[in-house]
C-alpha cells in the first residue's frame, strides 16, 4: 500500500503547475533508486508531512461535507414550509388572485394586533379547516 500512496503522490505532485519546494525535493528524491541514509531521511520526513497534508485534506473535506449537509437540510425545511404556505392560499381559493392583491392582503392582516380576538377566530377557522381536509 505504501507503493501505491507513493505512486500516487508522485503522479499527482508531477501533474502540478507549481508544487512547492517540499513537493519538488519530494519528487526529487523519490526517483532516486539508490539514496543516501540523509536522502532517506530527507524523503521519509516528506512522506510524513504529505501523508499529514492528505489526513487534514481529509478532514476539511468532511468538516465541508457536514456544514453543506446542514445547510441543505435548512435549505429543504425552508423550501418545504414555504410550500406549506403557497398551499394554504390553493385552500382558500386565493391561488388565482393577483400577488400584489395578496401581499397588500397580508401586508395590513399584519398591521392588527397581535392580542386582538380576530387571530383567535382565524386560527380556529383555519384549523377547522385543515381538519376537515384531513378526514
């Protein structure tokens, strides 16, 4: 396997416009069959510094790969409520009405305060109905 990962390296680092000096003496001293005890050293010091670069590659990959999962999931449960809500407007048969009629529609409902009884005999209403969808 330590073949393998070496191969690789040296594919992908000779594939590079501009490797770093690390990455140049790395490919430098990989093609050399006969090495030297300090040339060695040199490359097994390298391997280890790649080998590190590669496992926090790694990690920032699914570090990424967790925080896009979440944003996707609050992406879908926006999408899905405000699918909810389009579908309430096709309940009260408002969906063929013109947006900006609705808009101004919601735009003075939300002028009423909050503690008037009109929100109360709405939200009862409302849920009569979606009771009655359910059945």
């Amino acid at each position: 396997m330590n073949n393998e990962w070496l191969s690789e390296k040296i594919t992908y680092i000779s594939a590079l416009k501009n490797p770093s000096d690390a990455q140049k003496l790395f490919l430098e001293l990989a093609q050399i069959q006969y090495r030297t005890l300090d040339q060695e050293k040199k490359l097994n010091a390298l391997i280890k510094a790649e080998k590190a670069i590669d496992r926090a590659n790694k990690q920032k990959i699914a570090v990424r790969k967790l925080l896009n999962a979440e944003k996707e999931a609050e992406r879908k449960a926006r999408t899905r409520h405000l699918i909810q809500l389009g579908a309430l407007f096709e309940i009260a048969n408002l969906d063929k009405r013109d947006p900006a009629e609705l808009l101004g529609i919601l735009l003075k409902t939300a002028e009423i305060d909050p503690n008037d009884m009109k929100w109360q005999i709405w939200k009862e209403l409302g849920q009569e109905t979606l009771n009655q969808r359910k059945n």
